[in-house]
C-alpha cells in the first residue's frame, strides 16, 4: 500500500464485514473472482473527455449493441458478470475495426468459449431444404479430444440482434448435424460458430468461427 501517493490500494479479508463492494467515501471496494476484497481511492479522471477517451467509450457502446444478445452464451461458457467482462474487453481490443463513428464488427474475432479440449477442424456449413443448415466437421480425434466430445452450436443474425442456441445437438465422431434456423434468416447475412464440451460437460474447447453463412 503506497500511503503518501496518489493512489493507493489495500487487499484484505473482512470477518466483520464480509464481502464488500462499490463505492464507499472515497474509495472504491470490489470482490475479486478468487474471494479476495480489494480497496483502492476513487479519482475522477482529470479529463474524462479527452479524444481517446471518447473513443473508447464509443467502442464499449458499440460492442455492447453488437454482442449484448449472446450475453447468455457468455454466462454459461465464461461465468458470470467477471467473465462477460473479459469478452467485452477482448472484443474492444480486436474485433472492432475502422475509427470513430465509422465502426464495424469482426465476428470471426470473437471468442464465445475457451479451454483445453481441442477443438474440431475442417468445419463446414451449407444450406439444406426446409430451412436447415447441415454443419459438417471432421472426427479425428486427438490426445486432448474424445469422440464422445459433444458438439455446440451457436447462430448469429446481426441484422436482428438474435441468436439460436443448440447445446450438445450432437457427438464430435457424428461428423455433421442439420439444424433448423428461422425462414427469415435464410435471406440475411448469419454468423455462426462452434465449439465441444466433454461428455461429463466440465471442460470445452475454444470456439471455432464458421465462415458466413
């Protein structure tokens, strides 16, 4: 803790209190992700109107119009409000591209899961009849990958701003699955993406982003 500084940040464990948080005086109390309460003073930014920081919070608000429909994919694979913020970060950092106000987002930048399993490869997606799509991948399998690993699948329309979730619809040694989407997406540009999770459901892979629909 630096005491004759500008700032100054102290880590403790209440047991009079408990867990703590939000704005209290001067200072700003959180609880991080492993238990741990931190405090720290609350400083008004000199400026906070400054170029760069405009533009940050333009992107924020941009990604947040973006992505804010996925936020429950997010919850499940990234848990709760500390994980979603990481996405969002992440998201600012490499999937908006172009300068204030002229934004655009790059979907195939963004990460909708993460961990140790590997992932599917040669992943392809084309339409079928009767407003389905057929996902294709191949099943060979690695040290750190099982057959009985279960297939993910995620939809995207941007132009709405809504999603299809199909959880677990089938296993990596299937090789492909059709899936239903809404008639009216068929005309508008889909994003979609894919990802395994273990047969006992407590690890998954990193999510692949599959080439425009």
């Amino acid at each position: 803790m630096r005491i004759f500084g500008v700032h100054f940040m102290a880590r403790f464990k209440s047991t009079t209190f408990g867990k703590i948080s939000g704005k209290h005086g001067s200072a700003v109390a959180a609880v991080r992700k492993d238990g741990l309460c931190i405090l720290k003073v609350y400083r008004v930014a000199a400026n906070p109107n400054t170029a760069g920081q405009k533009n940050q919070r333009a992107k924020f608000g941009f990604v947040m119009k973006q992505i804010n429909c996925m936020r429950s994919v997010f919850t499940k694979n990234f848990g709760g409000q500390y994980g979603i913020n990481k996405v969002i970060a992440t998201a600012i950092k490499t999937a908006v591209v172009g300068e204030f106000p002229n934004y655009t987002f790059d979907y195939s930048k963004l990460f909708i899961s993460s961990g140790g399993i590997f992932y599917a490869s040669n992943i392809n997606i084309k339409s079928a009849e009767n407003d389905c799509l057929i996902v294709s991948w191949s099943v060979d399998v690695t040290t750190y990958s099982s057959s009985s690993d279960k297939v993910n699948l995620v939809f995207l329309n941007p132009e709405t701003k809504s999603v299809v979730v199909r959880y677990e619809c089938a296993f990596l040694s299937d090789g492909k699955v059709k899936m239903e989407v809404p008639h009216l997406w068929l005309a508008s540009e889909i994003h979609a993406w894919m990802y395994l999770t273990s047969q006992d459901g407590k690890k998954q892979s990193i999510s692949q982003y599959i080439t425009t629909v």
